[in-house]
C-alpha cells in the first residue's frame, strides 16, 4: 500500500524572503517548515514553507497583511513515487 501525503506551500524569489514570513507566521501562532521546494515548481530560490491544508486560508491573509513577495501557493498530493501539483489561486 502506498503512503499518502498532503500537504501546501508557498515558494519564494529569495531565501531572505522565505525566513522572513517563516518569522511572520511564527509570531502569529503558525507552524511551518522550510524544505526543498517541490520539484515541479522550478522557479524561485529553492526554499519554501509548508503547512496543512487546513491553515492555508489564514497563511494567504497573512501574506496579503505582509507585503513579502511569493513565487506562488501550491497543493501537493504524493502518493508513493508520485506528485499531483496545483496552484493555489490568491484573491
């Protein structure tokens, strides 16, 4: 049976960035994790926050209140060996 894992993030211009609203949302009572950005998402500098599904909603208010620049807002699903990617519109 294949181990299934979700899971959202959002990518950055610059690592600086990415620390920076790491900080953000720690200080607002929001765990993330910096990783590797997901191979499928080549733009940006390597480092992304990753966070459950169910808080997504508020890291994008947080974002919008921030200022930081992002690459974007992705939904990955892996399901053993393979990942199914979406973008995660803002608005």
């Amino acid at each position: 049976m294949s181990t299934v894992m979700e899971f959202d993030f959002v990518s950055f211009n610059s690592r600086q960035h990415a620390l920076f609203f790491h900080q953000i949302l720690e200080s607002n009572g929001y765990k993330t994790k910096v990783i590797s950005t997901p191979k499928g998402v080549s733009l940006g500098c390597g480092l992304s926050l990753s966070f459950p599904s169910i808080i997504t909603p508020y890291i994008i208010d947080i974002y919008k209140k921030s200022n930081v620049p992002v690459m974007g807002f992705y939904s990955i699903r892996r399901v053993g060996n393979s990942n199914q990617l979406s973008r995660i519109p803002i608005y």
